[in-house]
C-alpha cells in the first residue's frame, strides 16, 4: 500500500525543468613529420697499391654531414571564419500559469550573429640537422694482410735501392763530366745557377804523378864538392925528396 501511494504522488507531480546547453566544439589538428636517412655504404677506401699488388689494413671512416629541410602548405592561410550561432533559448514550453519558460532548444537554431576569426597555426617549418657518421673494416683474413705487408716492405727496399743506383749513376756522371771540362779549362761562372754543379768536384793528380816543380841547390855545397876532391888529391901525390 505504502509503494503503490509513493508512485502516485511521484507521477502525479508535474515536474518542470529548465535546461540551457550550448555546445560549440572546435578541433584543429595539425602535424608534420618528416624521415631522415643518413645511409652509409661501406666500400675498399683505402688500399696500398705496391707494383701490381693491394694490400687492404683495417681503416677508419669518419663522414660529418649537414642536411637541412624546409616544409610549407599552400595556399597560406593565417586565420579562418568561424560562425558563432544563436543559442538564445527564452520560449517554447510554458509553466503553470501559462507564461513562457526556455524548452531546451534554441530559439532561433541556424541563425549566426557573427563571424570569429580563428589561427590556423599554418607556418613555414625550417629545421637543420647534422651529425657523424663512423666506419671501421677489419679484415678476417689476417695471414694474407700480414704476407702483404711482409711483401710492401721488400718492394720498398727494392725501389730504394734502385733509386740508390740510380743516384750513384747520376753522381758519376757528374763528376767524369765536370773533371772533363775542368781538364780543358772550362767551367761555369760563379754567379750562374748552374755553378753548384760542378761546384764540389775537384781536379788532382793522379796516383805516382808529380806535378811540375823546380828545386833549389844551396852555394856552399858546390864549393865544398872541388875542395874535398883537391884534398884527396894532394895526399895520394909522393913526396920526391923522400928516400
């Protein structure tokens, strides 16, 4: 009985209920993305190159780059019109006593009482990146690269000493050149530039040959030679008076 009295006054209660609700939603999204590759190839940068034969070691590649990107949307467009509408809601519903009371609905739905201008956020996006990119090869096969290197180094000896040869070939054909002419009596001038040719080399006589020369025999040891021989002379001569 109690139950069934609760839900007559519940229902027999006129309720009335004011309701205003504006809703207006605005979502702007905007986003760029941009992908950056920095590809790095490997390859036999460096190599040593001995008469016909490569030797490959263990290198190092050290690549600093700079990239830079510029992104923009056309047509540029700063700001947008957003409407802004009529949600003035005073009538249609009524209370009681008849008088006009809001219903929830606007009056005046579609009608817009002015324009909004709203950013687009829409810029030019410039960016600059940079970096290092690092390589290291290592060759597997070590037993090869060491017999290489082994194999470099002879060649190194071997073309120093032919170039040694070929210098003492150049020094020995200065010098017989230069004592040629130095023999005739013809050499370059002192202020010429090609004077320090023949600069160092210098003219002599050879092995067990004396060069012409004059010596001086003192007086006194002429004079002295005769008197000596007349000496010798008077003591082998007899004496006739003796017996």
């Amino acid at each position: 009985m109690k139950r069934a009295l609760a839900a007559l006054l519940l229902f027999s209660a006129p309720v009335q209920a004011q309701v205003s609700s504006t809703a207006a939603p605005v979502a702007n999204s905007s986003g760029s993305v941009t992908n950056q590759a920095v590809q790095v190839v490997p390859g036999k940068n460096f190599e040593y190159r001995y008469n016909g034969f490569t030797c490959q070691g263990t290198s190092l590649t050290i690549s600093p780059f700079l990239s830079s990107t510029i992104g923009w949307a056309e047509p540029y467009e700063s700001h947008y019109n957003e409407p802004v509408y009529d949600t003035l809601d005073l009538v249609g519903a009524f209370d009681e006593e008849g008088n006009p009371i809001p219903d929830g609905v606007p009056d005046n739905p579609g009608n817009i009482l002015f324009m909004r201008p709203v950013r687009t956020g829409q810029k030019t996006n410039y960016s600059v990146n940079g970096g290092i990119t690092a390589t290291i090869s290592i060759p597997l096969d070590r037993s090869h690269i060491k017999s290489c290197h082994r194999a470099a180094e002879k060649q190194v000896a071997l073309l120093e000493q032919q170039l040694a040869d070929k210098r003492l070939n150049y020094e020995i054909a200065r010098l017989k050149n230069c004592s040629s002419l130095l023999k005739e009596g013809v050499m370059f001038h002192p202020d010429s530039p090609f004077a320090a040719i023949c600069a160092d080399v210098v003219l002599t006589n050879p092995p067990g040959v004396l060069p012409p020369h004059i010596h001086s025999i003192p007086t006194a040891a002429k004079n002295a030679e005769p008197a000596d021989a007349q000496k010798q002379t008077q003591q082998k001569t007899p004496d006739p008076s003796a017996p």
